[in-house]
C-alpha cells in the first residue's frame, strides 16, 4: 500500500499473467514476451503454469484465478500485436506509456532501440514494477538515468525514464517536462488498458494534458471498451461475488467509436484505424472463446 492508501493495480498483474501464458502458445510468430514470466511473483505464476499445462486445479478459488488468466490471455494477445505493429509503423524518438503498468515493450521491441521510453503510472504501481524488475535480473545501467543505475534486466529502448504520476492530483505536462520530454518533437503516446477505469471527466482531462505535449508528426495509440451489456454483467458480478483479483478495479467509463474519435478531433487528433480485439484475434488465428470481451475491446490509432 501507498503512502496516499492506494495500492499497486491488480489488474496490471492479471495482464502479465495474460502475457505470460500466451509466450510461445498463442500467435507464435506474432507475440513474444519472454520477460512477462519474471516480473511474476511465486504465487502468481502457479495459474500461468496450470494454463499453459491445461491442468485445471480443484477448488473454487483456484478455478477462478485458472479461467481468469485464461481469459486474458485470448484478450491481450490481439490487443498486444495491434499495438506493437502501431509502434513499428511510427519510429519516433519518443514514446510515452501512459499507466504502464508491468508493460515489457521497451524490453522486448527492437525497434524502440531509438527510442526514448517514459513509463507514466501511479507511484504506488510504479514501484512495484521497479521491486520486480530488481528481482528479475542482476544490477543492470540504465542508459536513461542519472543516478546509480537500475536493478534489473537491461531495456533494449535507448532510455527508460520512469515518471511516476497521480493523475487525481499531479500534473501530467509538469512531471514529463521534470522527466525531459521534448514538446517540441513528435511523440507516440501509448495508453492501454487504463481508459476503462477512468472516468469521462478524467480521460478528457487526460487527452488535453497529452494534446498540448503533442508535435505534428505525433500519434496516440488508445486500447479502450466499447458498450457490452454481457460484459459489464460479468464484471459487475464478479464484484459483488469478490470473485476477481481485479473487482476492487472497476470501470467507470466506455466509449462507442464515434464517441472517442469525436473528442479525440476536439484535441486535433485524426483517428485513422479502430479495430476490435474479435477482428484482430481472427486475423491473428488466436483463440476468440471470449466473443463479448473480444468484441467490445477495441484498438484505435489517432494522429496529430
């Protein structure tokens, strides 16, 4: 727990876990993250093992830490492998990760090689994800900070700046100009698997904050969800049963695409791609068993 009563997301773990079982079993080929597995605690990796083995354990619990693992495996894949290639597609100098999470890209693209990495999350989640990477590896330097170094494994990206914000209390421009991000020069701005649990006031206040940093020849690339009535269900009685790791992490705002791109316009963003996850999974050849939550997920690429 935080100094400020918060503690790191759960969520951010569940998507590791998700990350981890699919390495080298779904879209091979296409998705890679042989890190994902290292920044996982004891305990959190017995469900990882179980999937990747097919071993379904006995007991309630178990059961429903094993299926939700699962499940997130078949939704992070097709979400992944759409953003990476939006990475690809754009090499800027400058990328920066808005609620990173236990987020592995700077680790594992080559193509960031160029690149300047700042990693925005809460500080609470923040070190956590700093604590595991320590854990993951030996003292390694990181080329992007002035201090002592960094423990844990060396990032591929030319810098990893970590920049820790409260986005209920901080100032995204003031900690990115702190942190040495350049205004003035294109950026892509990468933000996944936070928009849902933001409200609507807040993912405004979080795109003005990002569209005044934002240089021509800027991109964002925003993972985001869709209306489902089936899939807000599921999520609402996960909550009441106490039944998920993430119930504690609710949602608080979803977007129909016209929606999103309307206010990404607002800040002079012109959305030019928005898929959802079911399309990128058949495309990819991976699992799709969670139709609803493949179908209400969604991938769009907005540029300055």
């Amino acid at each position: 727990m935080s100094e400020n009563g918060r503690a790191a997301s759960r969520t951010a773990v569940l998507v590791c876990q998700g990350r981890a079982v699919a390495d080298g079993t779904i879209a091979t080929g296409r998705f890679v993250d042989p890190l994902a597995v290292r920044l996982l605690r004891a305990a959190e990796r017995v469900p990882v093992d179980e999937v990747r083995a097919g071993t379904v354990p006995q007991g309630w619990q178990a059961r429903v830490a094993y299926e939700s693992v699962r499940a997130c495996a078949e939704v992070v894949v097709p979400r992944s492998v759409a953003i990476d290639d939006a990475l690809r597609a754009r090499p800027t100098g400058q990328l920066v990760i808005l609620g990173a999470g236990l987020d592995t890209r700077a680790w594992r693209l080559p193509e960031l090689s160029g690149t300047e990495v700042w990693e925005v999350d809460h500080p609470a989640s923040q070190q956590d994800k700093r604590d595991r990477l320590a854990d993951a590896a030996p003292l390694a330097r990181d080329p992007g900070e002035d201090g002592p170094g960094t423990a844990g494994p060396a990032a591929v990206a030319r810098s990893v700046r970590f920049t820790p914000v409260d986005f209920a209390v901080d100032d995204l421009g003031a900690a990115l100009d702190a942190a040495g991000h350049d205004p003035s020069a294109p950026t892509v701005w990468l933000w996944e698997g936070v928009v849902p649990y933001l409200t609507r006031d807040e993912v405004r206040t979080t795109v003005a904050a990002l569209a005044a940093r934002t240089a021509p020849g800027s991109a964002l690339v925003v993972n985001y969800q869709a209306p489902s009535a089936r899939a807000t269900v599921g999520r609402r009685l996960a909550r009441v049963l106490g039944s998920s790791v993430t119930s504690g992490e609710p949602w608080r705002s979803l977007w129909r695409p016209g929606q999103l791109a309307h206010l990404l316009t607002e800040y002079g963003l012109r959305v030019v791609s928005d898929d959802d996850l079911l399309t990128l999974a058949a495309a990819l050849g991976s699992p799709a068993d969670r139709r609803s939550s493949l179908r209400s997920g969604r991938v769009a690429v907005a540029e300055s």
